[in-house]
C-alpha cells in the first residue's frame, strides 16, 4: 500500500499497535480504531505509559484530541 499523503499512512497502521506522545508528554500506547482530518484519534486496549516506557495504568479505549498529539509511531 502506497503512503503518498500523512493520512496514508496513519490508515496503513489502522487496527496496528501505535505510540502516541502528547504535548505534555504522556504517552499512550494502543490499537489505532479510528481518526479524522483533524487527527482526533481513538485507540483501543489502550495504555498511559511513563518515561521510561512501563505501563503506568490500562485505560481500555480512549479518545485523543488532535490537537494535542505531537507524533504518533508504529509500537
């Protein structure tokens, strides 16, 4: 699958495990479900990892604001 355009790519990663770090740093580890233009994200089997990378409590599925996410990357 080609990923010509940055919503390609985030669609290639759809029902995959993805990292997403926030503005302020929290970082939540889960399946992507779903997304729209504005990057409004809802992950799924989702974790609130720390720092240093471990679980710091389960949160099941979870809607993140576009606006807030400063990268998301393949787990």
């Amino acid at each position: 699958m080609e990923t010509d355009r940055p919503l390609d790519a985030l669609n290639a990663s759809r029902n995959k495990r993805v990292l997403v770090e926030l503005k302020n740093k929290t970082q939540f580890v889960g399946s992507l479900k779903a997304f729209d233009i504005h990057i409004n994200t809802v992950l799924g089997d989702a974790e609130e990892r720390d720092e240093s990378g471990a679980v710091k409590r389960k949160l099941g599925t979870v809607f993140i604001r576009g606006d807030m996410i400063v990268l998301i990357s393949p787990a």
